[in-house]
C-alpha cells in the first residue's frame, strides 16, 4: 500500500485516509521520493515539528545568492519577477526575527475582537448571496455559493471596495495556481501577471488610504509602513499572503464541511436541533477534512524525528490531515461527530507559524452553516461522489452539486 503511495492521484483524491492510516502505521517518517521529502503523519511528530524551533519553512537564510537562485531554477520558480518578489517572500515564507516582526504588526490588527466585529457585515453578504439563490432548487454551491465568500470578507476586512472585491478572488487563484498539480508555462505566466496587475492595484489602494485614511486593514499597515516598521514590498507581500492564506481554504472546508453534513444526515439533524453544537461542529469539519493538510518544514540542525536520525537540511513533510485522523488522539477517527469534544485537531498548524486566520475562519463557518439551517428545511447532494482536488497541498470538493427548499 505504502509503495504505491501517489498524492496525485485520482483515488487519493477521492479519499486520501486509508494512505494515510498506511503511512501512520510506519515505524518510521515515510520518504516521498518525488519532493525530496520525509512525510509526518502522526500526530505527536507532526505536533513536536511544528512546534520545533530549529524546523524551519526556508533556510534561504543559510544559502549564499547563486545556491538560492539555483534552488529557484530547480522549482522552475525563477523568471517571474513580481511573483518572487511579493508571493515567494512573505511572512509565511520568513523565519526569526523577520517574521516575529511582521507577525507581531498583523497580529496587532487581526486580534479576535477586531474578528468578532466582522460578524455582522460577514452575515449581512451571505444574506445577499443566498437571496440571489433563493429562486433555484440546484446549485453547485462551490461555484455559486462558496467561490464568493472569502475574497468578499477578507476584502472588507484589508478595506477594498466592495464592487472591487470579485477581482479579489480570480487573483488569488491565479497567483497560486503556479503551485498546483500539473501546472506549466502557461500557469507560469498568468500567476506573474495576476501578481502584478495585483500590485499595482494595491498601490492606487495604498496612495487613496495615504490621503484619506480609514478603520481597515491596509490604513493600519499603512501607518507600519510610514513610521519604518515595515517596508512597501513587505506590506505588499503580507497583503496578498492574507487574501492567499485565506481565499482557497476557505472554499475547500465550505465545500468538505457541506459534503459531510449531506453524508452524515444523523450528524446535519443534530446540528439542526441543537444550533448551540455549531462551534464544536465546524471544529469537527476543520478536523475530519482538513483544507490545507500539507505543509514542508527544513531541519536547521542534526535531528531526530519519529524514532530516526536526519542531517541539518532535511525537508520534512507535516501532514496535518493524517495527524488529524489519528487514533492516539481521537476516539473513532474516522467518524465525523459533530459533538466531539475535545477536539485539538492541527488543521490550522501550531508554533511560529501558526495560522493567523483562524478567528475569521471559524467564524465564517459558523455563520453560514447556522444560516443555511436556518434558511433551508431540506439540502441533498445531487452527486453521490463529488469529485476532490487533486494533490497533496489541498483537500476540498471541485464542485458540489445540492437540491435545496426554503425552510
Ligand atoms: C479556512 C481555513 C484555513 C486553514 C485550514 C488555515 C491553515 C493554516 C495553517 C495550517 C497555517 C500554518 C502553515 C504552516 O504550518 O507552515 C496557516 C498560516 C497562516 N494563515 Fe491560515 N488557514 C485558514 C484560513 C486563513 C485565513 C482566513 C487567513 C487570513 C485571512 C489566514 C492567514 C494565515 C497566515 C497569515 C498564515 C501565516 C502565519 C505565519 O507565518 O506566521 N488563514 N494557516
């Protein structure tokens, strides 16, 4: 099982836990030949790794110039100026006290209080998005629902126009589609212009907020910017890190979560009679399905991981969707329960890194799968199997096609 091991594949796609639980059940990390990468998949080594200060996401910092071009060349990551200069680097991409800095100055805006506020404004577009919907009985509800929630709430949270927002998310898709399964040239290319006809947006943005500014986002890392704390290219690139960090999960666990509650009907009608299970429930779907389960890690030093020894500059694999199904820590893995508790899954990572977003996204959740219940008596896959992405880097649905009545 575990030699055929293949992340791109069409049944990984369809369910990638049975290869999972196969890699779980390793003595020792698996090596997946086709990344250089030794892959993570229990829990506690997963854990211990995020949480590991000389794992690192880059070691650009211990490379000289032409190493680091080199490696570039190698990724076919090279050629594409905007796109190094503002997606390649971020806060994400950045270790020590680089990213403490820029870490510390988002963090400062993006406090669960400023989260919390965003509550109203995130209910009242769902609100406008399923009137525009109410008239049809099926919808595919990636494309016409999911597709347009996160760029419109990050949107207003970084301070776009409203009417600007759309723009927002094609963007963002096309900056990362350079990282998906089977991308070309052509990806290539588009994501370097994506980037920068995104850049410049961001410029006009930033001049208008220069002379007028406003309680968002972009004002306030603005101001980082003017008082030194902060350079242009860092805003920018931690700008467009916030709208990708966001933009794409949040679709994919829309999608998965939607897809379980239309799997699980006992699970849907616990929820439905008892709404107060909602965080605990969406916790459940970040868990069951994670959206973003992979995520590299370099070693720093000589260490010792999972019961092996490794030479400083290892690459290491965290698979936060394996480590997320394993029994050492949650009963009954595989059954989706909408009343688990506890449920200290790692779907949004853990240590330095760890996300940012999670307010927002659990709040997102919550409001819209509390809305759809309430709005709508009855949902039902029109699919039995909906097709999943493919990769190792992503887990959501392509398209989920529902039937839906008004309640
Ligand atoms: C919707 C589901 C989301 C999931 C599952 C998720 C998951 C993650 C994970 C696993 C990491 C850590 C990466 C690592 O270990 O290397 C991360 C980092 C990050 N996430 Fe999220 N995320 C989500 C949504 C968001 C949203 C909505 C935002 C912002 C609006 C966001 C912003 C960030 C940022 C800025 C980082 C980098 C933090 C750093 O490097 O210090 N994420 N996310």
């Amino acid at each position: 099982m575990v030699e055929q091991f293949d992340p791109l594949s069409e049944s990984f796609a369809e369910n990638p836990y049975p290869a999972y639980a196969a890699l779980r059940a390793l003595p020792e990390p698996f090596y997946y030949a086709p990344e250089d990468t030794w892959l993570l998949s229990k829990v506690a080594d997963v854990e211990a790794a995020a949480l590991d200060k000389t794992m690192l996401r880059t070691l650009d910092e211990m490379l000289d110039e032409d190493a680091r071009k080199a490696q570039q060349r190698k990724m076919n990551w090279h050629d594409m100026p905007y796109h190094e200069r503002f997606v390649q680097w971020n806060m994400l991409e950045s270790e020590g006290d680089v990213h403490d800095r820029l870490r510390s100055l988002v963090s400062r805006e993006f406090t669960p209080g400023m989260i919390r506020k965003q509550r109203e404004a995130i209910q009242a577009f769902v609100d406008q998005i399923l009137d525009s919907l109410m008239d049809r009985s099926e919808i595919d509800f990636i494309q016409d629902f999911a597709a347009h929630i996160p760029g419109h709430i990050i949107g207003h949270i970084l301070g776009v126009p409203d009417e600007d927002c759309p723009q927002l998310g094609v963007w963002s898709e096309d900056v990362v589609r350079f990282f998906n399964v089977g991308c070309d040239d052509n990806d290539k290319r588009i994501a370097e212009q994506a980037t920068k006809d995104f850049y410049f947006y961001l410029l006009e943005l930033l001049e208008l907020r220069e002379n007028a500014p406003q309680d968002d986002v972009l004002t306030k890392l603005l101001q980082c910017k003017n008082t030194g704390e902060m350079t242009e290219d860092e805003l920018i690139a931690t700008s467009m890190l916030i709208l990708m960090a966001g933009h794409g999960s949040t679709i994919d666990v829309l999608g998965s979560g939607m897809h379980c509650l239309l799997k699980y009907p006992d699970q849907h009608q616990k929820l439905r009679h008892d709404p107060e299970l909602i965080k605990l429930a969406v916790q459940e779907m970040f868990r069951f399905e994670s959206p973003l389960p992979y995520f590299h890690r370099f070693a720093s030093e000589d260490t010792e991981v999972g019961g092996k020894k490794f030479q400083a500059g290892t690459r290491f694999g965290l698979l936060y969707g394996a480590a997320n199904r394993d029994p050492a820590r949650f009963a009954q893995p595989d059954t989706f329960d909408v009343t688990r508790k506890p449920n200290r899954h790692v779907a949004f990572g853990g240590g330095t890194h760890f996300c940012l977003g999670n307010h927002l996204a659990r709040l997102d959740m919550e409001v819209i799968f509390t809305t759809l219940n309430q709005r709508f008596g009855d949902i039902q896959s029109v699919d039995e199997h909906p097709p999943y992405k493919r990769g190792l880097s992503v887990r959501g649905p392509e398209s989920l096609r529902i039937h839906w009545k008004a309640a």
